[in-house]
C-alpha cells in the first residue's frame, strides 16, 4: 500500500521522457525562437498577442529590460525569493535591485512593502507569484500601473490557473525542468505590444543567439530521469523514503540541506541554468545566449497538449484535501491559497511555526509525508548580494518556515484522503 510521498513530483513520466529523447536524437537544431505554433499556445494562456522565446526566463527578462533602454542607476523592484541569476540580469544591465517584502497569505509582492520601497528612481517592479496561487494577481499589477511602473509578471509557477488576465506589460515564464510547462531549459515572453515585441525581435543579439548544443538537453533528460525514478511512487514508498529516513537519523543536519546537494543533479561547475548557485557575475555566460530550438517547441507543445487534463485534476484534488482538512491544519495554510478554485497548486504550502514547540516537518515525514519548503534562494540572505539587502521579514517566514504538502495529479482520491488524515493527525496533537 502506498503510505509515503514524496516532497515534489514533475509534470512528466518515463514514456513522455523517452519520446523526447528520440525526437532529440532525430530534429535538427533549428531555430524556433518566435514558432507559430508554440506562439499560438502560449499567447492564449498568457491572454497576449505576441509571445518569443529564449534560452530561459532571466534572458526573457534580459531582453525586456534590455529594450526599455533605461538610464544607468534605474532601480528594479523584486521581491527576493527568486533565483540569484535574476539580480545578476538587473546589475549586468547597469541596473539596480531594491528588493520589497512579500505577502503572507498569497506569498507574491506586498502592497505596503512596495509603497515604503518605490522612488523616483524605481521604474520597473518584477511581479513573482509563487507556488500556483495568483490570488490579488490583478489587483497587484493594477495598483503597480497606477505608479507608473513597467510591470513584468513572473509566471513560471501558475501555469495552469484558470486565468491570467492583469495589465502587465509583460509575462514571462520559464520553462526550466520540473515546471508544469518545460522544454527542458526554456523560457519565453508574452506581450500586448507591438513595437515591443517587434524591438526584441530585431535587436542584434537576439537575432544572433546561437544554437543550444544538445549535451545541454541530454544532461536535462538525465537528470529527469533520476528525479522521476526517485520519486516513483513505488519506488519513492519502498526505498527512497527510508533512504531519507536513514540519512535523517544519522546526519539531520544535512537531511535539512538535501535540495542543496547536487547528488541528484550536476556538478557545479557545470551549472547552465537551473542549480541557482547564488554568485556574482560580472558577464551573462555565453551558454544563456542560445536560441529557442525546434526540440524545445516539440516539447512544449506536448505540455500545453496535456495542461489543462492536469491542471483540473490539481483543482478536484485541492478541493477534496480541503474537505477533508480539519480546520486546525487550514488555518496554517496561507489564506490566499484557500480558494482552490481560481488557483492551480504548484505547491500548496502551510506554515510550520506558530503551531507548537514541535518539529513539524520532522512530523510530517515520519508520517510519510516526505516535505521542504522553496527551493528558490532568499536573496535578501545571501552573501553576494549584501549591498542590495534589506528587511523583508515576511519573506524570511515564508523561506523558512512553511513547507508543502506532497499533492499531485497522479494521486487517487484515496490517497490524497489519507494526506488529509495524516496532516489532522499530526496538527490535532498539538495544542
Ligand atoms: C518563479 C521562478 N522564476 C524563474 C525560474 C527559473 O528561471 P530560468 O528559466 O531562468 O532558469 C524558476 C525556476 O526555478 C522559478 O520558479
């Protein structure tokens, strides 16, 4: 019987996985950065008419920024768990990042953060919705227009939500591993605005990115693999969780830092895009300077094809968890994310402080819910960017103290019960 989960599952499987393989070793490395096709998908989820693809999210954001053509010293607004390669965008354009705190209930940008932040300086505001929960998402971006900001919306982890419908001036995701929408590195930007659009299709660099090598897709593939095998529920129930279980007894201290270790992925010092090694860089790498591929539009277009079949299934298993939460164990998840209707859970988090003077998470995964919190760095925490910290309290909660609950589309409604039974279980002993 399956009684353990894991922390996270990707969106794919083994069979999706090995027909991308084939398709790689068979299309030709051709460019397809603006692909009708991929444009049409992605442009109808976004609600925008153009979309164009990069190498990744942080050259969409690049090529944005880049465009807006802003006097040196401009400050960007951001909220600060984000990946480090972000802020590495903004100073490389000569640009500032002034980071604002963020929301407790919805875990996006909060309002007075950005009021106490903003000043004549400040021109573009980087939205991050996080974790599937686009709760007050247009009423963000509206109150950031009134400022007179470019606004971009970061939509890599709420694709799927039923709708996208702010007054950003763009949207721009990533398609890295492990998203709902992948291409196994990817990212691309949607916009309303022509001149726009058309300004980062004729800029020179984007018309001279080079072909992605296809090592780079192997290596992701691999690396997909391994995580889809150690996840397997079979597998994740019989012997990775008492791998963790083992490690967790002897070293707790590194059981806490696992997401960081590379075991499961690449070494470092190959790191392309996704290991979000928090570094100074004094230049972009040449490798994020790669066109959107013709394998890579293959691969997307087979995630848009199977989204909407996933994204109502999260919804129906986030409804059927709710019913059967006990309102002690509701109370902890964030209030944005109550309304599983009009969000699509990427995670769906709840605080561990403020319970009891008890190990939750230790809880929980003695319960067989294997959990962590975000994976993405608390930029405001770290070293290299000391000279753009500032408070942003909540965000520090919410980096530390609030994990996920295992959910995904896989999961029978028995199982997602028996979630729900655990989690009252655990949060009912507690005072
Ligand atoms: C919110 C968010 N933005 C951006 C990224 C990654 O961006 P990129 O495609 O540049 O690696 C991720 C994934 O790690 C993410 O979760």
């Amino acid at each position: 019987m399956i009684n353990k989960f894991p922390r996270f599952k990707y969106f794919i499987g083994f069979s999706f996985l090995f027909k991308k393989l084939f398709a790689l070793l068979l299309t030709k490395n051709e460019n397809d950065s603006y692909g009708s096709q991929t444009q049409a998908q992605i442009s109808s989820l976004t609600n925008r008419d153009h979309t164009l693809f990069f190498s990744s999210y942080r050259m969409g954001v690049y090529f944005y920024l880049k465009s807006l053509k802003l006097p040196r010293g401009t400050e960007v607004l951001l909220t600060p768990i984000t990946i480090p390669d972000l802020v590495n965008v903004i100073l490389n354009l000569d640009l500032v990042p002034v980071f604002c705190d963020m929301d407790l209930e919805n875990h996006s940008l909060c309002i007075n953060s950005l009021n106490k932040n903003i000043s004549n300086k400040s021109k573009v505001l980087i939205i991050t919705p996080l974790s599937g929960c686009y709760s007050k998402g247009e009423d963000i971006v509206f109150y950031a227009k009134e400022k007179e900001l470019f606004v971009i919306e970061d939509i890599s982890q709420v694709y799927g939500i039923p709708h996208l419908h702010s007054d950003s001036d763009v949207m721009v995701g990533s398609l890295s591993s492990g998203k709902a929408l992948t291409s196994f590195t990817g990212g691309f930007l949607s916009t309303n605005q022509i001149a726009l659009y058309q300004n980062i299709k004729n800029d020179t660099e984007y018309k001279s990115l080079l072909p992605p090598p296809k090592i780079r897709f192997l290596f992701e593939l691999f690396d997909n693999f391994k995580i889809l095998l150690a996840t397997n529920s079979l597998v994740f129930n019989y012997f990775t969780f008492n791998i963790l279980k083992l490690i967790l007894s002897i070293r707790p201290n590194f059981f806490k830092k696992i997401h960081e270790t590379k075991f499961l992925t690449r070494s470092p010092d190959k790191d392309v895009f996704f290991d979000d090694l928090p570094i100074l860089r004094k230049s972009l790498p040449k490798s994020w300077f790669t066109y959107f591929s013709k394998w890579q539009s293959g691969v997307l277009l087979s995630c848009c094809h199977q989204l909407p079949r996933i994204s109502k299934r999260r919804i129906e298993l986030s409804k059927l968890l709710f019913e059967h939460l006990h309102s002690n164990v509701i109370e902890h998840i964030p209030k944005g994310f109550h309304d599983f209707e009009t969000n699509c859970y990427y995670h769906l988090p709840i605080y561990i402080d403020q319970v009891s003077s008890a190990d939750i998470s230790s809880l929980m995964f003695h319960a067989g819910l294997d959990n962590d919190g975000y994976g993405l760095n608390l930029c405001t925490e770290e070293e290299v960017f000391k000279e753009f910290h500032s408070k942003t309290p909540h965000a520090f909660r919410i980096k530390k103290n609030c994990v996920f609950i295992p959910l995904h589309e896989s999961y029978s409604n028995s199982e997602v019960i028996t979630i729900a039974q655990k989690l009252n279980y655990i949060f009912d002993k507690e005072p």
